[in-house]
C-alpha cells in the first residue's frame, strides 16, 4: 500500500515536519504489524431468544435464536450456538476432562487439599483445576485448544468458558487476578479461531471481563436474585443473556429489562424438554 505524506518532498519543509511525519509514518507501521489479522466471528443477536440446554439437547421452540450445548453435542443448524466448556472445573462426566481422566493424565493439575485429596466442587462434585502459576495456566489452556478447536469444527459460533469463580472454592491455591490472566489467554485464541466468547456469571469482573479480558457478551445465572444485572448492563449494555431460576427473579427480571434483554426461566438442572422436572419460560411480550 503506497501511503501518501501530506507534505510535498522538498528542501523547503520544515525540518520538525518532517520528523513528525515520519514518526507518525512508523507508529503506523509498528501499529498494524503488532495486531495479528483475526478471523471474523459472529456475535449472538442481542436479545435474542436463548434455550440453556446443558442436561441435554432437544428440539427448542420455533421463537429461539441462540441455543447453548455442551460441547460434546451436536448443533442445531438453524439457530446461533454456544459451545458449553467446563474451563476451569473438570467436566461431570466425559472421557476427556472427567474428574477421573484429569487424575490420570494430569493430576498435578488439580487442586488439593492439605491432606492430598482434590478439592471439590460440593454443589456438582467437579475438581477444580490448578491455574495458580504462569506454567500450570499454559499446559490447562494447551489441553483445552484441542476442545476449543473442536467447538469450532462443530460449528459453534460461540463458546461458553464455566466456572469462572473457582477460586472461591480452591482452597486459597489461587486467587480471581489468576483466573484473569489465565481467561485473557483462552480468549485470545478462541478469537484466533473464530468463536466469540462469553463471560458466565462472576459480576466481581466489573469492566475489566469486556475491557481487559476480551469476553464478547455476558451468560449469567440469577443475576436478579443477586442484585448484579446492573453490572453486566454496565459492562455489555443489552448484550447479555439472563438465565433465573425462581420465579421472583423472572418476574422482576422480565419487568426491568425483558424488552430489552434476554431473559428465560429455567429448572436448576437444565434438564430436558420430557423431563418431569423441565421448566422453560419466557418474558411475555412488551406493549
């Protein structure tokens, strides 16, 4: 590309023009040559009717734009997918990233206890992995390209990193400025392949998950009954997904923002349409 200074080549331009224009000229250069060329990738559309189907896929509703699977599923080819990644917890059950898979490929790469056993996640009985130091961040984020290129070549246009609050739960292995830096490096290459990236809950996050982070758009879970969607409004304006799980915080949810935002209700487990447990609502429509 031929650039063009404004100044006409002469004697006569002023020395400190000239020093100017060719500063400017390698800022420039500097500038585009430090920036890697990123493939596209395409955003979910903002309030946009979403389906969480993490305890299993099923036919959604005609109305719904965006469904979210675990990243073992297969998509739904006419809607906008988000590839559910277990990121920062082992996965509940799956040949590749089960708790018992992590013990035997990489068990120094869990956290432990004091008296040697791994530490849990009581609620969903996950091992929460060790990002406590620069070398263990590399060698989790090298074990999970494979699945985020995997995302990719399934077609998801999304992925969804969980467990962003892990550190509530290590045992003091490691703290949240270590869960940023690792996620700056797994969204850094999840953007190198072309899927946007969400953040999933952790409001604590404040700007620094879109401004520092990179994270595309928000995933939260009763963000109304923990008085901190105005957060994510503040950090992603409408782009953001609400998922509540009482009534209450539906109800107030869709009163507050149901025109402008996403917001479902769904049954604690996500289980499956057919399940006698299954609960999917949407806001009704606004006037």
């Amino acid at each position: 590309m031929l650039l063009r200074l404004r100044y006409p080549a002469s004697d006569r331009l002023p020395r400190m023009k000239t020093a100017a224009a060719v500063a400017a000229l390698l800022l420039l250069v500097t500038s585009c040559s430090d920036e890697p060329d990123l493939p596209p990738r395409e955003m979910p559309p903002a309030g946009g009717q979403l389906d969480y189907q993490l305890g299993g896929a099923y036919q959604p509703d005609v109305p719904v734009k965006i469904v979210v699977r675990d990243r073992s599923k297969i998509i739904d080819g006419r809607r906008y997918n988000i590839c559910y990644l277990n990121a920062l917890q082992t996965q509940p059950v799956s040949a590749d990233g089960g708790l018992d898979w992590w013990r035997k490929n990489h068990d120094d790469l869990l956290v432990k206890k004091p008296g040697g056993e791994v530490a849990i996640d009581p609620e969903w009985q996950e091992g929460i992995l060790d990002i406590s130091t620069g070398d263990k961040r590399n060698r989790i984020l090298e074990i999970q390209k494979k699945w985020i290129k995997d995302c990719k070549t399934s077609m998801f246009k999304g992925v969804e990193p969980d467990n962003l609050d892990s550190y509530t739960r290590a045992e003091g292995a490691f703290d949240l400025n270590a869960t940023k830096e690792f996620m700056k490096a797994f969204v850094k290459y999840a953007h190198e392949q072309g899927l946007a990236v969400a953040q999933k809950n952790t409001a604590e996050l404040g700007s620094a998950g879109k401004k520092e982070i990179g994270f595309d758009f928000a995933i939260t879970e009763d963000c109304q009954a923990r008085d901190e969607c105005g957060t994510y409004a503040e950090a992603f304006g409408n782009d953001f997904f609400q998922i509540e799980y009482t009534d209450e915080g539906f109800k107030k949810s869709c009163a507050d923002r149901g025109g402008r935002v996403s917001v479902i209700r769904r049954d604690r487990n996500v289980v499956p349409y057919g399940h006698e447990d299954y609960v999917y609502e949407v806001c009704p429509p606004t006037v």
